[in-house]
C-alpha cells in the first residue's frame, strides 16, 4: 500500500515511470471497495461517488454505469414552442444517453471537485495498461532517434477497450472544454508527447485516434493565436489581479448590474484610479473619454449618468480609503452580484399558462453552484436555485427550446443564442 500511494502521488505530479505500480491493479487494490452504488426505479444500479481512482476505472470500463437517477425527456415530435407546450403535460421517458453524453457529464461533475490536470494524467495511467501498452514498446538500446525500431501494428488490428474509451474521453475533452488546454498549456505538451507521437508510431488503428486529437489541438491554438493577450501584470499583488477581471466584466457587460450597482462601481473605480495617479504624482484628468470607459455600454446614453458617477466618486472621497482597500471593496461589491460567477446567455422565459403563454426576454446564468435568471433590462433577479436542485435538462434544438426541471418547478426557455 505503501508503494501505491507513492506511486499516486509522483503520477499526480506527472511522473509516470513509476516502475511495477499501476494503479487501476485490481491485484494491488479492488477497485469495487471504493465506488458507492445506488439504484434506479428500475432496480439498475448506478455509481454514485467514489474515489478519483475508482471512477477513472469505471469510466473507461462501464461507463454507462455513471450515468442513473436522471431523467431525459425523450424526443417529440418536429414544430414549434406550441409542441414543446404540449410535451410538457406527458410524463418523461428514460432515454439512454450516448457514451459521447456520458463523457461530458463526467468531465463536468470532475472539475467541481478535481484540477483538470490531475485527471488527465490520471487517464493517461490508465491508458497505460501493462497488458495492453506492451505495442508501444521500442528498442531504445544504443540507437540515435532516425533508427528507432518500432512495433507497427495493421490497420484491420483493433484497440483495446480501456485505450479507445481513454482515447475517447480525451478527444471530447478538447472538443467540450477546450479552454483547459488553454489555460494549462502543460497539458498540451503531455498530449503531443504521452499520447500523440506513441500513437503515431505505432500507427493502425491507433492512428485516426491521433489524428482526430491532434486535428482538435490544432483548431485550438489556431483560436488562441489570434486572441489579443490579456494585459494582467502578473507582476502586480493577487487583489490587483482580481480587481482588474471584474472590473472588465463590468465594463464589457459579462457581469450584469442593475444601473445603481453600475453607478457605484463607477465611481468606485473612478476613486481608484484618482488615487492611484496621485500615487504616481500625475494629473488625473476626468475627461468624457475615460469616464465612458468606466461605465458599461448598455447605460453610457442614460441622463446625467456622468455626474451621478462623480457623485459616487465624492462619497468615497470623504471616506479616504486607500487604493488597496478601495479595490477590495470593488471586488466585494461583485462577488455580492446575483450573477457573479455565471455565464449568461439571452433567452425568452415561456410563461406556461392556461389560456396564452406569453414571451418574456430573460438573461440566464449558469454556474457550478447555482441557475439564477434576470430581468434583461433591470437585471432584478427573477429566478436562483442551486445547482444541485436540477433534476434534468432537455434541450431540443427543433424549436430551440430547453426545459430546465428543479424539484419544486418546472420552466421552459427559448434559445435566442444557439452558441
């Protein structure tokens, strides 16, 4: 035991040559010992949690034993919002999701509770199977790299079923969440060496596999390349570093505010940077230009909104706080905004009602702890329910609708952003 969790750890830390130790050994460590199950209507059993180990083991094993207790609304007929109306009053039906659907849920449950890169080396362990990945062994005994000898395998040869689910996950990770690849480039260079150049070695079967990847990292750095830099100064203290994203997402409109929060925001920050050209013994000069870059777009045409902002700005004058004391005010102002943390997008709530169903446009906002829904002009928070209260999603891209269930409600939406 000893050895495993050493073994663990340096795996972890992206050492794989870990000698004899495999973690997914079911003569080592019985990987059943660690999973909770549960069971559906139906007596079918599902896994409920377990250790990180143990549900790598599972999804590239049984996959489809992730996936119980959710009920997906089976497909209805074509038209419009009135047919989805219609579809509501039937009861739902249990769809069997698709290994592609079961790998997405996955990798998103895992990123509540587990750095990306963790999982991914764990998966490439995985996919080093002591029985399997015997075909990427090479002779490597006194040869210069151009005469490396290689085993081949031939087209009509098949994958084994832990390296192609391993090698199905990956491929759905960088098409659904690219922007880990993004933000961790690490993980990048452990898929071109741990898995690409192997794989292209070794060739048949093997190949489409390292093909797909490496067609799926090109299109992501080919996005990347020509996105402007983000001018954080790493240099700078963390609360700078914070201040500056949200106050880009209040600036941009990310982050919706009601106008009052947008006025004191404004001048909040209107107050920083006062002092901190003070700082620098400058001349802060509050020409319309800059003041225009401090309040978001959706409210620089509202009356007066320049003088209510240098209002605000003489309120904290009074206050005399410091820079870095304003800042943290900023930053704590956001964080008490009921979208803070979301992604939102623009939709239309269907109001299901007896006689009419009317059409009203909506913000959604989605994070990993909470569903909150606004107003699309006063930014009221309409609707927030945790996470966690969701029974099931059914999206239907027909009618571009999606019907979100919660335990107590039931509510359908109107895609107006089918991104």
């Amino acid at each position: 035991m000893v050895a495993y969790q050493a073994a663990r750890a340096l795996i972890y830390m992206g050492e794989f040559d870990v000698e004899d130790v495999y973690l997914f050994d079911k003569s080592i460590l019985e990987i059943s010992d660690f999973v909770k199950y549960a069971s559906m209507e139906d007596g079918t059993p599902f896994v409920r949690g377990g250790t990180l180990e143990a549900l790598v083991e599972v999804l590239t094993n049984l996959p489809r034993s992730l996936w119980g207790g959710i009920q997906l609304m089976s497909p209805g007929p074509k038209g419009n919002c009135n047919l989805t109306l219609n579809r509501l009053r039937y009861k739902a039906v249990k769809v069997e999701p698709t290994e592609e659907k079961i790998f997405e849920f996955f990798l998103t449950i895992c990123r509540s509770f587990c750095e990306p890169i963790i999982l991914f080396r764990l998966l490439i362990h995985r996919f080093r199977d002591r029985f399997s990945y015997s075909i990427f062994d090479w002779n490597l005994v006194d040869l210069p790299a151009s005469r490396l000898v290689y085993n081949t395998l031939p087209p009509t040869a098949t994958v084994p079923k832990t390296q192609r689910l391993v090698l199905r996950v990956v491929q759905s990770w960088l098409r659904n969440f690219p922007e880990d690849f993004k933000k961790f480039d690490y993980m990048t260079e452990e898929v071109k060496h741990l898995l690409l150049y192997p794989l292209k070695k070794v060739k048949g079967p093997y190949y489409d596999y390292g093909q797909t990847i490496k067609n799926l990292l090109s299109q992501i750095h080919i996005k990347q390349r020509f996105k402007e830099p983000d001018p954080i100064v790493l240099k700078k203290p963390h609360h700078h570093n914070v201040y500056y994203i949200c106050n880009k997402y209040i600036v941009e409109g990310m982050l919706p505010v009601k106008l009052e929060d947008a006025i004191s925001l404004s001048g909040l920050q209107l107050y920083i940077e006062t002092v901190a050209e003070k700082k620098l013994r400058k001349t802060f000069s509050q020409d319309s230009t800059k003041l225009k870059n401090m309040i978001p777009t959706e409210y620089q045409k509202v009356k007066n909104i320049g003088k209510r902002v240098k209002d605000k700005q003489a309120e904290f004058t009074r206050q005399q706080l410091n820079e870095r004391d304003s800042k943290h005010l900023y930053i704590k102002h956001c964080h008490e905004l009921p979208g803070f943390g979301c992604q939102f997008f623009a939709i239309k709530e269907i109001v299901l009602k007896r006689k009419y169903s009317p059409v009203l446009p909506r913000l959604l906002g989605i994070s990993f702890t909470k569903i909150v829904v606004l107003d699309i002009h006063t930014k009221d928070n309409l609707i927030e329910f945790p996470y966690s209260t969701l029974k099931s999603w059914f999206p239907n891209t027909e009618d571009n609708t999606v019907v979100l269930t919660f335990k107590k409600r039931r509510y359908l939406f109107l895609v107006q952003d089918t991104r």
